[in-house]
C-alpha cells in the first residue's frame, strides 16, 4: 500500500555541460525532471512508499521516465499517449551563477493529464496526496484532475499537501493567484516561498503572511526563504530553522527535497521541529551537486552536512 500519491508531468531533461549560451553547447546531459516526480523520488529515498501517475509518450523518453522513477523505488503508473510526445526541458548555466531552464511542454503527453487518468482507490487509500500549482496549470484537463483528486482525498480524510510552485512560463501571477486562493482552503500542507504566497494572500513580514495563509485552512504553512532557512505555522506555533551552510552547484530541485524531507517525516511521526529540520536538511543537500533529483538525499546522506572539518571522510 502506497503512503504518497501525486502526479503531474515529468519530462526529459537536456542540461548543458558547458556554461554560457546554449547556442554555444554541444554537449548535454540526458536525465528527466517533474516536480512531483522529484517529491516522489525523494520520499521513497527517506524510508516511505511512494507513487506517481503521470502521461508521457510512446518515445524513449517516455520509457527513460518509467524506467527511472521504477529503479528509485517509485510506484509508476504512467500512461503512455500514443498522440503526444514526452514534453521536454532545456537546462543551460549562462553564468556561473546564473540557470536558465526553457520548457517544450505544449500539446505534451504529460499536458493532457485528465482526471479519469488517476486512480481514486489509490488515493483513499494512500496517507498523503501531494500536488503542485505547476499542474493545474498546463491544460483545462490536468487542473480538473487536480480538483477532483483533491475532493477525492478529502472525502477519505487523506491529507492534501500543495506545493505552490509557480511557473511564470505557464500563467500569470494574477492566473495563479485566482487559482490557488480558489483552491488553498482544501490543502492541509502548503509550501511557498514569500513571493509564492503572496500570491495567495497580502501581508507584510514572513510571520504575518504564514498567519495570513493559515486563515485560508491549511494546517501547516511552510514558508521557504531559500539559503536563509525556512519556518512553520502549525498548531497557531511559529517555528523556524536556521539555514545549512553549504556550496551551491544546482538549485534546481531544492523546493522539491525540502517537500519531500517534511512529508517523509510526517509520515514517520517526527515531531514539528524535527520535520522542519529534515525538510531544511534535505533542501540543502540537493543543491550540493547537479541534477534535479539525482542528489535528493537518503537518511544517512544527511548527516554528511556536519563534515569534519578538512572536508574529507576517512
């Protein structure tokens, strides 16, 4: 019996191996990349079962996809559309500091998600349903799946977590925001960077906003400020954890672990302070090498934060 359900598009990663523009790049990297996809790799990796149901093509990037997440322990239930190609990411270093990822996602499988694609018994079933705004998003079907899975868990008394996630490539702010504040008040996890959440709601000061967020029904407001940590709202108590000083090489994906890191120890049972310390752990071990999921880290990954102090282990 699976313990995470979410679902959403996953599609095939070319990352550039040199940095500048891309015109300039002959060399790239063949991976995958989906925000769900990354949560769902991510909590399999912390000790919990996990699936993820999604569209892709009849290619090989849909078989690169499958053949992927199964190897990571995830439960794959993905549709292949014979009429649709596997979307595609672009993801390109134009400065050392500096990602540029570009998206080929219209008309993809993943695109065409509908709400008769997911599986409602899975979902009563499961502890946690987990989706993201990226979704609802790319097709007037896929944000009809969203809605109907979020009824569905609701009814079962599944806990509903959303990652807000915004897209700027997929809608506007004003789009998004009608769409989350429409939707926030059936979630019981909400995760947002400030900017993501006043997209939701208008309040000055971190505190303030997660208070603002809380009043619209989630349970947990999760608000993320990146290399400066991150706090929680629950049970009307404001937590907060200090950041993991470490080297950046690959920031994309971070958001993702730190969902992952909180939803495997809610799983667990951890205690607040201890869930908001794994999430913080687990988002800044992701960005410590490249790849959107491939650094997502496993229990005993974690305490290789605190390295010795000549940064070799023996």
């Amino acid at each position: 019996m699976t313990e995470l359900v979410t679902f959403g598009e996953t599609m095939a990663l070319f990352a550039a191996r040199r940095t500048g523009p891309l015109r300039f790049a002959r060399d790239f990297d063949l991976g995958l990349g989906g925000a769900e996809s990354n949560v769902a790799i991510g909590v399999a990796r912390l000790g919990h079962r996990a699936t993820w149901i999604g569209r892709v093509g009849a290619d090989e990037f849909g078989d690169l996809i499958r053949a992927t997440l199964a190897g990571e322990g995830v439960d794959v239930r993905a549709l292949s559309d014979p009429d649709a190609p596997t979307g595609l990411m672009i993801k390109g270093r134009r400065t050392a500091d500096l990602i540029d990822v570009r998206y080929y996602r219209k008309d993809s499988a993943g695109s065409r998600l509908t709400a008769t694609d997911l599986d409602p018994g899975l979902i009563r079933s499961a502890r946690v349903l987990h989706v993201s705004a990226i979704t609802p998003a790319l097709s007037a079907s896929a944000r009809e799946a969203v809605r109907e899975a979020i009824a569905v868990a609701r009814t079962a008394g599944v806990m509903v977590s959303l990652d807000v996630n915004y897209r700027k490539a997929l809608w506007t702010p004003a789009e998004a925001g009608s769409w989350l504040r429409e939707t926030v008040g059936d979630v019981d996890v909400l995760f947002a960077t400030e900017a993501e959440g006043r997209l939701i709601a208008d309040a000055a000061g971190a505190e303030a906003l997660a208070k603002a967020l809380a009043a619209l029904g989630p349970k947990h407001v999760l608000v993320k400020f990146g290399a400066e940590g991150a706090m929680e709202l629950s049970g009307g108590v404001v937590r907060r954890a200090a950041p993991y000083r470490v080297t950046e090489v690959d920031s994309v994906g971070a958001g993702d672990a730190f969902a992952a890191g909180w939803l495997a120890d809610w799983l667990a049972g951890a205690d607040p302070d201890r869930r908001l310390g794994t999430a913080c752990a687990a988002g800044a071990f992701a960005v410590t090498s490249q790849g959107d999921w491939e650094s997502l880290p496993r229990r005993a990954d974690l305490t290789l934060l605190t390295h010795p102090a000549d940064g070799v282990n023996r």
